[in-house]
C-alpha cells in the first residue's frame, strides 16, 4: 500500500472511530424499587408491560399534578382539572373534607357538575392490590375493556363526571408543554407523547405511593408501644367480642387493613346503586356490596363509605355501633346485624378512635405528604 492510500485509509480509520465515540449511547431508565414494608404482602401488581422506572414515576407525578391533563390549554381555573384536585396528597390521595375545588368532598364533572358515581377512593397501597379496583372492583382482570390503573387514567380524562376532555386535547395540552419530550425520552425512549405513554406514567406514580409508616407499624416491629387506650381499641378492633373489624380490615396479621374483598355492611335495607358490586358479577348476593377500603390514614380521608354519607369517623363509628340496616344480602360477617350493631360503650369507642388514629401514617401527621 502507497504512503497516500495508506494515509487516506487512516483518515477514514478515523473518521470512523470518531463517529462512534461521538454517538451518545442510549441511557436505560433506571429501575423504581418499591420498598415493601415490614408485614406488607410481596405480590405486587405491576404489568410486564409497564415496569416501574425512577424516570416514569418523576413523569407520572408531573401529569397526576398538571392541570391541563383535562385539555384545557387556557388559565381559567374553572376549566382545569388534575388527578390531584379529586386525590389529595395531604388527605391520603382522596377528596378531602376540605378541599378548595369540591368543599362538599363530592366530586363533580370539570364542566359539566355532574356527580361521580361513587365517592372517591384513596391510591395509597394500590400495588398490592390483586381484587380489582374501584368501591366494586369492576376494574379488573376479569374485565376485558377495564382491568388496570392505566385504564382507570384514561377512564378519568374522558368521563362526563371527572376531567371530561377528550384524547386530542389532553395530547395537545401535554405536546405544548416544553418540559414534557425529554422526560418521555427519558422514561420510554424517545420523545414522543402518545396516551398509553401518559397512562403508563401516571399509572407508575399512583403504584409509587406506598404507605406504611406510622405508629402502628413500629408497634408492630417492637419498637413503640401504644397506649393502653390505644391498645385497647386495637384489642377491641380485632376480636368478635369487641368491635369485630378484623374480619373486613384486617390486622396485624394483614397490615394493608383491607382484604380488598367487598361486603355489604348493612349500610342500607333496600339496595337502589346500580353500580354495586352485584351490577359487575351478577351474583344476587352482592346488592350492596363495596369494597372493604383501607383503614390505613382513616383519619385524613373523609368523608366515608361508597356515597360519602358519612363525614367524620365519629359518624362512621355509630353507624357500626347502632345503625345497621337488616336486607338478606348483608355479610354474614355483620355479627351484631340483629342487634342493630355493636353497642360498644362511649369510652369503648374513644379507645377504638384512639387505635385508629395510630394507622395514620407519619409523613401525613407532619404535614410533608
């Protein structure tokens, strides 16, 4: 080979090599741990199709938050909506008693004012849910048009009685914001903002909240102790004698404080919600039947049960103690049904308010959630 082929075979040499160096290689996304709290159950619920990344929850919190995730591009604060207005961090992801967009703590439709079906849910915890989501479970596995929390997003931004937006003009809201296409890149690979990519990132950040640091749970690692006023209520909480709660919620043997199964609670005589349970399974023995919610951060999530008839857990508690309502579809689990409840006693009951309050988690008491 001649001086100049050879010089002109470097130079391409060259070129080549700088060509790859300056090629930037592609960054993977960095895998979400999900820190598992002691006693908490290890299956999670996380689709092979949406793995949690560091960077798809960051994007997920962003869109929960934005309030033109309805589609309004504007800034009249009566045409924006967010995930967050109806799921607030300091009230356990839920509504609130007092909230600034829905003082009643009953959602409305963002245009339209027209109720939501049922009362709104927390989102803490929802990864180790397995039984379906919403008060009747209807999102589920069994359900071919709804089974996931990536489902329930959309289902959110479309419904009359929520964002009522459209796929469109939530894509343009999103595509117009600058600080949107690197942080799609990051989390999925390129820059480009499609629906399922917003499903999929939000649906990441609701799996994210994970709640399990209170009082209770350093009890449970003998690392505090309750009260006796609080040890009582937990004494009565989960014994037959007592309150019987533990059946539905749990205890320290299912700290999630659900089964996330569904019962009807005596709540009504006569069923008339045509979204209960029974409307999704068919089954005659589910009229007025809803989930059995979560009692962990009780305390912050009013108002209670599947229509927020209840506004505060002194209401909640004399319904249980008092107030049951005979039908034959009633859980055999409502041992006091005949008697109209429980009749605890007032201090009873104060020392079982008191155990409920130790469920609420720390990061919610001192106002940083």
């Amino acid at each position: 080979m001649n001086k100049t082929k050879l010089a002109g075979f470097c130079l391409l040499l060259l070129a080549g090599l700088l060509t790859v160096s300056c090629r930037k290689p592609r960054t993977e996304p960095t895998p979400y741990v999900i820190d598992i709290p002691f006693g908490f159950p290890t299956r999670l619920n996380i689709p092979a199709d949406n793995p949690m990344t560091e960077e798809g929850v960051a994007l997920g919190k962003l869109l929960f938050e934005d309030e033109h995730l309805c589609g309004y591009q504007g800034s009249d604060p009566d045409s924006l909506m967010s995930c967050a207005y109806c799921h607030v961090r300091s009230h356990n992801y839920d509504i609130g008693d007092d909230n600034p967009h829905f003082p009643d703590g009953i959602a409305k439709g963002r245009s339209t004012g027209k109720r939501t079906i049922h009362n709104v849910m927390p989102l803490t915890n929802l990864v180790f849910n397995n039984e379906g989501y919403f008060w009747n479970g209807s999102v589920c596995a069994a359900n071919a048009n709804a089974s996931s929390i990536e489902d329930i997003v959309r289902m959110a931004i479309l419904a009359d009685d929520e964002m009522c937006g459209t796929e469109a003009r939530a894509l343009a809201a999103i595509r117009a914001d600058s600080r949107y296409p690197e942080m799609f890149k990051a989390a999925f690979g390129s820059e480009e903002i499609t629906m399922v990519r917003i499903q999929k990132a939000i649906a990441q950040y609701v799996r994210s909240l994970v709640s399990g640091n209170s009082k209770f749970d350093r009890y449970l690692k003998g690392r505090e102790q309750l009260t006796p006023q609080e040890l009582h209520g937990y004494i009565l909480f989960t014994t037959e004698e007592g309150a019987d709660c533990f059946h539905c919620h749990g205890s320290d043997g299912s700290p999630l404080f659900t089964t996330n199964l569904f019962y009807n609670n005596g709540l009504d005589a006569v069923c008339m919600d045509d979204h209960d349970r029974y409307a999704f399974t068919g089954d005659v023995m589910d009229k007025g039947a809803y989930r059995a919610p979560s009692l962990r951060n009780v305390m912050v999530s009013a108002p209670y049960m599947h229509d927020g008839r209840f506004t505060n857990i002194d209401e909640v508690l004399t319904f249980y103690n008092e107030g049951l309502q005979f039908s034959p579809y009633v859980s055999p689990l409502m041992h006091k049904l005949e008697e109209g409840g429980r009749h605890l006693t007032p201090a009873e009951l104060s020392d079982i308010k008191a155990f409920l309050e130790t469920l609420t988690d720390d990061e919610y008491l001192n106002g940083s959630k």
